[in-house]
C-alpha cells in the first residue's frame, strides 16, 4: 500500500479515458507550471519535445499500465486499486492506494514464464 501526503500534487483520472488521453494529459500537468517560453516552444515542437510522456516499455512492449513525463523532476502515472481519501481533524488529507503492479513485478512474472516455458 502507498500513503501519500496533501503536500504532494496528485491528479486523479478516471479510469475509463483511454490510455493516449491520459498520456497527453500527463504531458500537459508536466508543463503547466513551466515558463510561457518553454510552454511555446513545447507546443510548437511536436515531434522533438524535450520531455514528452511516454508509456513504459516491457520486454520492447509498450505497456499502458504506467506513463511518465519529464526528468527531476518528474511525472508518474499508473494504475492503482482500492484509493482511498482521508481527512484528518485539521483538514489535511492522506491518500492511499494499492498499485496493481509495478513494471519490475511484470518483469519477474515474464522471466519465470519464460524460464519455465
């Protein structure tokens, strides 16, 4: 299970956008603080952005389970189950969340198939 603190920017998706949709939105959230210039120039160069949201690669797959834009910092997306918002007595809020898997766990489950097969 994840714990995350109301001082960390989360964004929440609904699960029934498609995959690309959430990958331009990811894309979007990653410069929407940056500089009017740097914002021009993403914009303008479609083809060789600096930073552009990717889907994670599996054995040279793409996997659409988790997306990520940028370098230090950085955007994460992924799938999770079971999210859950709390509230505490002076208004802050905790979230937690159970990711479904990790690309290093997909990995695992791949080489043992592999090695068994």
């Amino acid at each position: 299970m994840t714990t995350q603190s109301h001082r960390t920017k989360s964004q929440i998706f609904s699960t029934r956008l498609p995959p690309e949709k959430v990958r331009q939105l990811v894309e979007v959230l990653y410069h929407k603080d940056a500089l009017l210039s740097k914002k021009v120039s993403w914009r303008l160069r479609k083809r060789r952005r600096v930073y552009p949201a990717e889907f994670t690669r599996l054995e040279g797959v793409q996997w659409t389970g988790e997306i990520t834009c940028g370098h230090n910092p950085w955007l994460r997306a992924r799938l999770v189950d079971n999210l859950i918002v709390e509230r505490d007595e002076m208004g802050n809020e905790t979230a937690t969340w159970t990711d479904r898997h990790s690309p290093v766990e997909i990995r695992k489950i791949i080489r043992k198939i592999e090695s068994n097969g």
